[in-house]
C-alpha cells in the first residue's frame, strides 16, 4: 500500500487543542487527530470515526455522526488520544450513492436495504489505512470508543489489542431513531 502522509501540525478547536496529521492512500485522504499528550499516553483512547458529510459538517438529524465525533473529540481533548477522521463517506458508498441511498430511506427503506437495492453491501468500508495509521503512531494496545463489533474485530485482527470498549452513545431524535434501531438490530452494534 503507498501511503503519502503530511508533517504534523496543530488545530486548536472548540473541543480542545490538537495535533493532526494527514494520510492519504490513492483518491481517499485520512485524518489522525491526537491529543497534545497523545505520545505520552501508553493506551490510548481511540476514535475511528467513518466520515459522514450530510452529519459531521451539515448537522443531519438523520444520524448520529456529528453527536458521535463531538462526543470523541471532548472525550479525547480531556482524557488523551486519537480520533481518525476515515474518509469514506456512506459505509464507503460515496456521496452521490448516499444521497441516493437517503431518497429510497425517504420511501421507507432502511440503510442496509437502501445500500442493497443500489447495489451495494451493507458496508463497504475498507479499514487497511487504519492499520498503517495505527502502526504509523507505533500502536500496539489501545481503549477503542464505539458501538461497531466490526471495528473491534477488525482491530484485534491486525494484533492491536482492545483493552477497553467505551460506548459512543448520543442522544436519539425522531429522525435518527430508525437508523440507530437498524444498526443495533441488523448490524450488531453495541448500545
């Protein structure tokens, strides 16, 4: 795998001040965002937090990303260390996919049966640049923050162990309620 990745530099943010480093692998850039002690902490808390445009930056009530990464980021600014922005968007669908994907969610269907009829898996995301990041920042045992059993199984996989699971449980709303249901009940995600 050719990974291109930037220097370090720092983002001060309303949730807390960061370091940041950038990876990029073919058409698709990534993002480390690490606590300024982040190099100091021997496990640290991690976030991989799949992108989500219509969530993260336009706050969509549909989902639960934007609660999800403020949630990892407070978290992470206060107790020490790394949340990955994973830029691919809808499960790794892409936007115009997604947005088709919301139009069928609009005629009642849920996300997997929204991905399924446009042809798609349930999740397509691809975690391999996680594992370069990962060992990259030279991680080896860290305390995972999520709901997602697939992250957890494909990071012990890759011989990173998962000390602890912290739970990324946000407020639910009227619009996001489906979505959140879905994902515990056909995905197994852990709430």
């Amino acid at each position: 795998m050719n990974i291109e990745k930037s220097n370090i530099a720092n983002l001060p943010t309303k949730h807390g001040n960061f370091r940041i480093r950038a990876y990029k692998e073919n058409h698709q850039e990534h993002l480390a965002i690490m606590s300024e002690n982040f190099e100091e902490i021997e496990t640290p808390y991690v976030r991989v937090h799949s992108e989500c445009l219509t969530g993260d930056a336009l706050g969509s009530l549909k989902c639960d990303c934007q609660a999800q990464l403020n949630l990892a980021l407070e978290f992470i600014a206060r107790e020490g260390g790394l949340v990955i922005y994973h830029r691919q968007e809808g499960r790794n669908i892409g936007l115009l996919n997604k947005v088709n994907a919301y139009a069928l969610q609009d005629q009642g269907r849920n996300t997997i049966e929204a991905n399924l009829e446009l042809g798609f898996k349930e999740d397509e995301r691809d975690y391999s640049i996680v594992e370069e990041i990962f060992k990259d920042l030279k991680l080896t045992n860290i305390k995972l923050i999520t709901n997602n059993p697939s992250k957890i199984e494909y990071i012990e996989s890759i011989n990173v162990g998962v000390e602890e699971r912290i739970p990324a449980i946000t407020e639910l709303n009227k619009h996001n309620i489906h979505y959140v249901e879905t994902k515990k009940k056909h995905m197994g995600h852990l709430f």
